[in-house]
C-alpha cells in the first residue's frame, strides 16, 4: 500500500483523541517500515542525482537494500518489539510494534515482484503476490481505488472521531496525501526518466 494509506490505517485502527502519545505513536509505527525507503531513494534521488529508473529497477533490488529492507519489514522483528513493549507494559510502544505490524500485514499481499523478505532473519524468503496495490499487470488498476476509497473512508471516520480543528486539518492533509503519491510517481518519472 502506499504510505499515506497505511499511515490512515493505523490512525483508524489505534489514534484516540486526547491521547496524543499513542496517536503518535500508531502513525510512527505506520510510517517506519517504509522509512528507510524514502531516506535512501530521497537521497539517491535528489542528492545524488540518480535516474529514476536506476533507483528503483536497480537500487530497490540491489542486496544492501534489500538487506535495509529485511530488518525494517520483519515480522520477527516487529513481533519481538510488540513482545517486549507487552512484556515491559508499554501500551505507546504496543501501539508502535502494533501498527508496524499492521502495515507489513497490509504489504505482505499486494507486493508481486518488489515484495521483501518478511520472515528475515529466520528466512530470506520473498512472497510474490499475484496481486500489487500499484502493478497493473497484477490487478494494481482494481487494488489502487479500493484502497483510496477505503482511505477516505477511515479519514471520516477519523473526522467524526477526532473533533479539534487541528486534528480535523491533518485528517484532511491524510486524504490530500492519499492522492499525492499518483502525481508524484508521475512526476518522478515523467521528470527524470529511466
């Protein structure tokens, strides 16, 4: 899914209102698995100078990416955090591991040929899902709306939920940013080829 996606998904499932640690806590946790992604392509991007096409056919796949990739995407891993913050009664940092988790749990399936491997370090496995939240070719055209139109769905409910002015402005942010990442896919490789 895409990161605003994911990042509305664990605000529906987690954010109460006027608990701000463990609102922040369900969108850090949204957000960290795909961290590393969007520091090492930014950089790659828009310092270094790399093509789109390099970094994402290239880079995505090379093997210390996907090395970053194994340990920020591990249900081991994620699953142990989630042990510890039960076992040291740690209700934000359950909410963390547990909104982690949510977002590989939505990954796991909608990833065909750019999955990662989930189970490291107990495996190196890569599940190929015959279906992509973005692949047309694997039914990216029918996945991508569902998942916009669930999004927006989770931001009213999200907006009856929270009732501040503030809270409401970044809901309507979420859903502005449900959509950002179609013009900015587009303008990445209209802008720089491949």
């Amino acid at each position: 899914m895409n990161t605003p996606a994911h990042l509305i998904f664990a605000a529906a499932a987690f954010a109460r209102p006027h608990e701000r640690p463990r609102t922040i806590a369900a969108l850090a946790g949204a957000l960290a698995p795909d961290l590393s992604l969007y520091l090492m392509a930014g950089i790659s991007l828009f310092v270094l100078g790399y093509s789109p096409g390099y970094v994402f056919d290239t880079l995505y796949f090379s093997d210390a990416w996907q090395m970053v990739f194994k340990i920020d995407n591990s249900f081991i891993l994620w699953g142990i955090g989630l042990g510890l913050a039960w076992w040291f009664r740690s209700t934000t940092a359950m909410v963390f591991a547990g909104a982690g988790l949510l977002h590989l749990a939505f990954d796991f399936p909608l990833h065909h040929d750019d999955g990662r491997a989930h189970f490291w370090p107990l495996s190196d496995w890569v599940f190929h899902s015959p279906v992509s939240y973005w692949d047309r070719q694997h039914y990216g055209d029918i996945v991508g709306p569902i998942e916009m139109l669930v999004s927006f769905g989770f931001c009213i409910l999200l907006f009856f939920r929270f009732g501040s002015l503030r809270s409401r402005a970044v809901i309507c942010v979420a859903a502005a940013m449900q959509l950002a990442p179609v013009f900015f896919w587009v303008f990445i490789f209209a802008t720089g080829g491949t």
